[in-house]
C-alpha cells in the first residue's frame, strides 16, 4: 500500500505515515503537489495495490481514506493516533491481523495481510474499546505492545463488493 499525506502536514501527521508504512511494510511518500491521480499513478508505478491518504485537524493525523488503484474508495476511518519514540521491532514479512471488529476486517484485505484467529507476536490487533469503534495496536517479535497505536472513533464508510 502507498501512504500519502493531504496536502501541506504537519511534521506529525508525516511521522504518523511513517511510521505506519513501516508497521505494515507498506510505502510512504510525500505527497507534495500531487493530485489524486498522480498518487494512483505513483501507487501503480511503485506496485502497490492501494492507496492510504491521511487528513489532518490541526497538525494531527485525524481521517485515513482508503483507495483502490483505480481510485475507488474502499474505507474511510476518522482516527487519532498516540506515537512516542521508539523502535518498532515488527517483522512487516511475516505480519498477521487479529481483529475483533468485525466491520474492520476489510483491513486485512486493503493492507494484504493475512486475518489469523489468534497471534501472540508480530501482529496487528484490532480490539473493541469503550471510547471508540475500535483500537488497532501493533505487537512486536517479542510479544510486547508497541506505543504506536491508533484508535478508530468513527468509520465513515465501507465498501461492499
């Protein structure tokens, strides 16, 4: 998947696309001028299969919009995101996707991951939460949770095939 920004971020919300394209083994690149169909482009050129762009509210990553490469919408989550600095430790090859939100499972498809039952290192878990939807967090080699985390407030849009 390419990871891209709205236009002008925050260094935040740059670090945030960052940091998730590494999580996912997935590519982050600065969107610039680009428009929407030079990202598709872009996705396609670099072989990636979706596209990610986050949106920001004031300099915070706060709506991630998931495209197709041929630029139909396929999720669309409004989020927030807690990052302190640290090392990730994940190996993005061999990452799987546990998820108990049922509406989020499209995930593991958008990000071409495989959905497993249960894992108890290097995956994403995606668990209810009394706050939000949803709490995606991402655990190391070892077993242990990373800082990284995003939670789900509200999902906006879901496409059905």
């Amino acid at each position: 998947m390419l990871i891209s920004t709205s236009r002008k971020p925050s260094q935040k919300t740059r670090k945030f696309c960052k940091t998730l394209a590494r999580s996912t083994d997935s590519t982050s690149v600065n969107r610039g001028k680009m428009n929407m169909r030079e990202l598709l482009l872009k996705a396609l050129e670099l072989d990636e299969f979706n596209l990610a762009v986050v949106n920001e509210i004031k300099g915070n990553p706060s709506k991630i919009t998931f495209y197709s490469n041929r630029g139909e919408v396929l999720l669309v989550v409004l989020i927030s995101a807690s990052m302190e600095k640290e090392t990730l430790n994940i190996a993005p090859s061999q990452l799987k996707m546990v998820s108990q939100v049922e509406r989020l499972n499209v995930l593991s498809e958008i990000l071409d991951i495989e959905m497993v039952d249960k894992a108890e290192d290097n995956c994403i878990l995606i668990s209810e939460s009394d706050d939000s939807v949803a709490r995606i967090n991402f655990i190391n080699k070892f077993g242990e949770m990373n800082k990284f985390q995003i939670n789900i407030k509200k999902v906006l849009e879901v496409a059905h095939d």
